[in-house]
C-alpha cells in the first residue's frame, strides 16, 4: 500500500487533451481520459466544452457514468445533454440514480417524455420521485432524497448494530439514523458516533438526539442550508405535515445551495442568470440579455432627458459636458459600494428593521467624508485644468451632493426593493445608476446654469 | 417526547427585541434571549449591531460561550470583540476551542498578547497551535482540526469497536477514521457506515478505503473545498511532507470557505473586501473605499479627456453631450454581462486556454447581435427625437461598434488579468469601464466630428 495524496488535477492540460482527442476523432483517448476522472468532474469539462465537441465528449461517456454526470451539470446543460437521448435511454442511464435526482431529471424533460421515464421505474421509486415533483424544487422536499434508514426509539442499541450489519451497506453520507414512532413520526435522531461509543444495552431513547428538529418539507432551500450552517449539521430529516419523515438531506446538496445562493448575487447584478449553459447558442443568450439592456436604455434616456434640459449651458461652457461624467461616475461607484454591502447583509440576514437605520446612518457618513474628500480634491483639479474658481466650487458642490446622495440611495435601495418583495441583488444596481448619473448631471449643470449663466 | 420541527427564528423580531434590551440597559433580558440561540447566531446579532451596542451585547455573552462565538465572528468584528478583554481573560474563553480556531484567534492579537494566551496553554495544545500557526490561513494547515482518530491497519474491527467504546466520545463531525501505517503515515480511511456494517472479525485492512487520498497540508484552501466537493466528502485527513497525518478538515470547515469564495467575487468588484465590519467606524471605512474611488477618479478623467478632444464639436451640436451617455452605459452594461460570465467561469475554473477562443468567439457574436439590435432600436430613437438622419446613423454606428468592443473587452480583460495573476473579479470592472467610456465617447464624438463638422 502506498501513501497518496491528494494533487490537483492541471483542468487546463486535461481539456487541452481531450479537445485534441475531439478533434482527431479519437475515442478511445476520450474514454481513457475520462476514467480518471469522477462524474463531477466530466460534468464540469462538459459545461466547459462548446457545444459541438461537448456533444462529441458526451457520447464518449459510458452510458452507466451519463446518469451520475446529469445530477452534476446545470440546468440549462442538462437538458442540452438530454436532447441527443431517446426515452428510453434516459430510464436506462437514470435507473441508477437516488430518487430526487431522477425527479431532477424529469423537470427537464417535455411531458411526454416525462411519463415515460416515469413508467420505466418501479413502483417504489415512482412513487417517491412523484413526491419529489410535488414540492417546489427549492425546498426541502424537491431537494431531499428517500434513502434513509429510520430506527425505532424503544430497542437497545444492540439491536440497532445488528440491524446495520444485516443490511449490509448504508446510504451515502449517513451519518445518523433518523428515530420515529410507532406513526413514523420524527423523534430525533442517533448519531453513528453514539452508536459507536455507548453501551450495547442502552436503549435508542435514552441517547437519542432531540436537540435538532426536523425539516418541513415546504421549508425554502435557503433557510435549510442557514439551518444546516448554524447547527453545524451533516444530515437532517425532512417531515410532512403529519411530521413524518419523509426524506432526508445531507450536506453535500446544502452545499450545492449555498454555492448557487452565493453566485445569485453576482450574477443578478449583470442581470444574469446562474443556471445556464455558457456556451448557449449566441442568438439565444443575447435575447436574454437584450431585456437588460433595454431596461438600461431607458435610464439612460432619462439621464440624456436631465442632461437635455440644460442644453443651452453646455452651448455655453462647453467643459460642463467634459465634466459631468465625472460626477455621475463617481457617484455610481460610491453607491455601489454601499448598496453590495447592503445586498450582503439582507442576503445573509443579517440586516433588519431595527438596524437597518444604524447601517443608514453609518453608510451616509461615510458617504459624506468621501463627498469632502473627492470634492476638495477634484475641485482642485479642475482649478487647475479650467482655471475657472466659479466652475471649480461648482464641480465641487456636485461632487460631494452627489457622493452623500448615491451613499443615502444606495443603502436606501436595496432596502426598499427588499420590503416590495423584489430581489435588491437584480434591481438595486440599475436604480441606483438611475439615482446617481439623472441627479449627479442635475446637480452639476443646473448649479452651473444658475451660477454661471 | 413531543415532535417538534424546525422554524426559522424571527430574526428581525429577536434583533429589535435586544436592541430594546440594550436601551433598557436589561441584562438580564439579554442573557433571556441570547440562551435561546447557538452561538453562530450570537455571532450573526453581534455582526449585525452597530459597535456601541455590541459592546453590550458582547458584555452579556456567558464567558464560557464567548470562545465559540469567536470562531464564527469576521475577522475584523473579531478583533474588535477581543479588544475588551485581556490576555488573561482570552485565554480563559478560549481554553475549549479547537486548536485550530485558538490558532485563527491568536492571529488576531498583537505579539505580546499571542504569547500570554500561548503560554496559557498546555503543552499539547501548544503545540498544536504552534504547528497551525507555522501553515498560511488558507491552507490546509490553517484550516485543520488536530483532533482526530486514527487507527492502523492490521487490526480487527472488533478491536476498534472496542477501541471507540473506551474512548466514549468521538470529535464532532467524525465520519470516518483515518489508518496510519507504523510511522504515523496515512494509508486509508476506514468509514463508521463500513466499520458497523462489517463483521466483527474482518480486519481493517480489507475494508479500508484508499480511494480518497489525504490532503497536503500547504494545499490551498480553494483547492481542498474542490476537492471535498468532487468526492462528497464529509472529512479529509490532512499530512505533513512525510506524509503522516497531522490533521483533519471538515465540511462545515469546507462551507466556510465556498461562502467566502463566493462571497468574494460580489465584494470584490465594488472594491470592497468580505472580511470587514459593516458596523466599522465610518472614518475607517471612508478611508478604505478612497483608494477605490481614486483608481476610479483616474478613469473618469481619462473619459474626459477624450470628451475634451471634441469640445469644439460639442459647442456647435450639443445633442451630442446629451446622447453621448447613453453609448458609454449600454456599452458599460453589456460589457459587465460579459466579464461577469467569464469571471465566473474563470474562478471554478471552467475557462482554460483551450476553450477561451470559444467563449471569446461566442460573446463577440453575442455582442454583435445586441449592437444590431440595440444599433437599429436606438437609431430610431435620435431619429425620432432630434429629427437628425446624420445623426441618428452616427448614433447608431457608434452604438454598434461600442456593444461589440464592450462585449470583447468584457471578455479579455479578466482572461489578460488572470494571465497577469491580478485577480480579476477586482480590476475587471474598473478597466472595463475605461474601456466602454472612453471608447463610447470616442468613437460617437470622432464620427459625429468627422460627418457633421
């Protein structure tokens, strides 16, 4: 036996070589590469491949792995995968797979061919993927799987141990057995630890964990992953309405959450979504791009209207127009900072009613010593670049409105959409570029038209 | 015994109600409340109250929950909490903590503090500490927990069962036990889910698992959160450069880091960092973000400048410096979508040299169909407004030329970044926008210049 340890895999040389091997036709390399590799790892190369060769490379995939890969890719590929396969031969390369990622599966199929995955399994596993269906797939339910192993409270450990070694094998990632009651309703639960360091003779009930509760299964993905997170947690029950366990759910899906919840933010504020295919025909990501831009255009037509209404300044003195993206831009930035740790802060809870004021407060302090700061500075520098002492208290009257406005805006946003029910981490940014390029040019060029005019 | 299940505290609720007990100055209220949670929530109140009333708050901490709290604190609210106690009482709260979390706490402390709280410790744990210390935070090293179990080989699992009943508590989260050879050199790891559905006399050797080897303690950490990930691990021994076993990391370890991971890229492009106190003073936080906004300030200034090439176009038709904004935003936003896909694909290390051409050639054409589109739509718009033919096409043309650079330079900028080892979720967006405004405004003012003038 030789020790091993664990080297990273140089992803870059690997889909070098496999986009070689696409490209000579060479199959067998493909397989040969590919048996080093773990499903999650054929996934990631799958959703890292354009789509010709990556449909070369999935063919390539034995069909007993295909299954595995598909609980892995998002779903945009997924169902890019799924195209090239008949009915039938998504029953063969699922029959294999727990039951919520069939019921994943089954999502990215048209009803047709739904039904005939469905018929292709047994009875058992139909009836649990059509359980699966039937709660949202972002919550507890749609994310649960139905392999579990449930004890009774009232026998001895002993009993439990002779159980385990007569089934033989337990479901992956088990690392406590769920305890009902005589209903099949939860009670708590038996960690494998305890099982291991009591007693043969102690009875379930008198080691059994009650401390952490069950999961309803309508419980939002979200606040499973919080709960897995703040109880430090490795696997919990999911329960019905009649509190019996239905399901259960381990850390590797909360982790998958937690990923996706993370990236949502990211990928909203660019108006993106984070469950899509990155090598999506051209025509079909730039439609959904289109409607983001769109909404842009329209603030930014409103910031051409403010700029409009003062066009007989900027006749005048030109440099206002050399300016006023100045402030505008500098004011967009200053927000943006504010309003992603606001974003933050609601996306991880951590800001209520009751301190949302605090944080207000704080953020527009900072946002008036930045406003001090840059308009002192900049002022100064636009002395010296127009040597006009008028333009230059003007410049730095905008500039320090500005910053303090896009600091109040961008706390206050995101703190708004949020109490109308609307994701701050899609619209915040958009507002607020509204807020700061329409009251940043208003500010400048009407103090100017005013003062100077 | 009752079933009970979980439901998500009333966050808000619970923070208004202490915040009531801080002005009431009821400390008795506090403790009331704070008995109720785990100390990961106490750590989320603390992160979420404004610096005068977490000092309170923290003041009514049982001192024999502060260490836990501590753990899971942001760095910089860490040390802020720690200023109020002295060495003394730090080394009091911190005596039951996992070596690693004491290491993480130490850093935090200034040398002369680090050695009392060092000297506090006994051996064992000094040591230990000492050797997390020696590992970079994000390592392996950093990260791990040098409570472990390990077994050898050669015995059976009766022994072990044995073994593990003597020892009557396993350390948290314990999936698995590590197999060392002789010389404390790592060979497998033996799974509780095997050792308790094997027979009593099968010897470990024959059930060991090697298929997951250990982890090397400088492994950076991204890369040990990837590779928990692609095997669905819930422990993972860590070994020295000898290859015995030093250490163990856990999922709950492995969340931490994909949260921050994650965490990091919406932080990062507005400039900010996920480590900080959304309650610092303001003074400190003003002071971090004028870096950003001077970077930013620079770029600004160069858009005017190239503004201030055409100020002689601008002074005969000012439509210019009314629609000139609207090119340098549509470029902005489509650039933004973009570079947020490629530094996605960069950070989970989907974009390698070899398919960078594809996603290149991709976005560009993504970018060329929206210029159309947006170049037609828009056309129409100036066409419409300012009853300006010329106009309208120089808009139009100028529209679509900006969308496609946008959409270009969206992609190679993080490409070049990462290529220059700078991380690109930081210096994308920056450069990006000195790119779609300068080259806006250019590309708009220059066309008009040259047809209408």
């Amino acid at each position: 036996m030789t020790t091993q340890t664990h080297t990273a895999i140089d992803k870059a040389k690997l889909t070098e070589q496999l986009l070689a091997a696409v490209e000579a036709r060479n199959i067998q390399q493909i397989k040969d590469l590919f048996s080093h590799l773990v499903e999650e790892e054929i996934a990631e190369i799958l959703e890292s491949t354009p789509l010709k060769e990556r449909q070369f490379l999935w063919e390539a995939v034995d069909s007993d792995r295909q299954g595995e890969i598909l609980t892995h890719t998002n779903d945009e590929v997924t169902a890019n995968l799924l195209e090239s396969l008949t009915p039938h031969e998504i029953a063969g390369i699922t029959e294999d797979l727990e039951t919520d990622d069939i019921a994943d599966i089954v999502q990215s199929l048209d009803s047709s061919d739904q039904q005939t995955l469905l018929a292709s399994l047994d009875e058992v596993d139909r009836n649990a993927v059509e359980m699966a269906l039937t709660y949202p797939e972002d919550t507890a339910g749609g994310i649960m799987s139905t392999d579990l192993i449930s004890i009774r409270a009232d026998v001895t450990l002993d009993v439990v141990l002779r159980y385990l070694r007569k089934l033989g094998e337990l479901p992956e990632s088990t690392s406590e057995l769920f305890v009902r009651d005589r209903e099949g309703k939860f009670v708590g639960s038996l960690k494998l630890t305890v099982l291991l360091t009591h007693d043969e003779d102690t009875l379930v009930k008198e080691v059994l964990n009650t401390r952490i509760p069950a999961i309803r299964a309508f419980t939002p993905e979200k606040e499973v992953a919080h709960f897995f997170e703040k109880n430090d947690l490795i696997s919990a029950a999911v329960v019905n309405e009649n509190d019996q366990i239905i399901g259960r759910i381990t850390i590797d899906d909360v982790v998958d959450i937690i990923r996706e919840e993370a990236e949502h933010a990211q990928m909203a504020s660019a108006g993106l979504d984070e469950d899509q295919d990155i090598f999506a025909p051209a025509a079909r990501a730039a439609k959904r791009r289109t409607f983001w831009l769109g909404i842009n255009l329209l603030t930014a037509i409103f910031a051409s209207i403010v700029i409009g209404l003062f066009d007989a300044s900027i006749e005048k003195i030109v440099a206002l127009a050399v300016l006023m993206p100045i402030i505008a831009s500098m004011g967009g930035i200053a927000g943006t900072q504010t309003a992603t740790i606001v974003i933050r802060a609601l996306a991880t809870g951590k800001l209520a009613r009751s301190n949302s004021r605090s944080l207000l407060i704080k953020e527009t302090t900072v946002g008036l010593f930045n406003g001090v700061i840059w308009a002192a500075l900049t002022g100064m520098a636009v002395l010296f670049w127009f040597d006009d002492a008028a333009l230059s208290m003007i410049f730095a009257t905008a500039m320090l409105i500005n910053l303090f406005a896009a600091a109040f805006a961008g706390a206050m946003i995101p703190l708004f959409l949020q109490r109308m029910k609307i994701d701050p981490a899609l619209a915040s940014g958009l507002m607020l570029t509204t807020v700061t390029d329409s009251l940043g040019f208003f500010v400048f060029l009407g103090l100017a038209t005013i003062v100077l005019l």
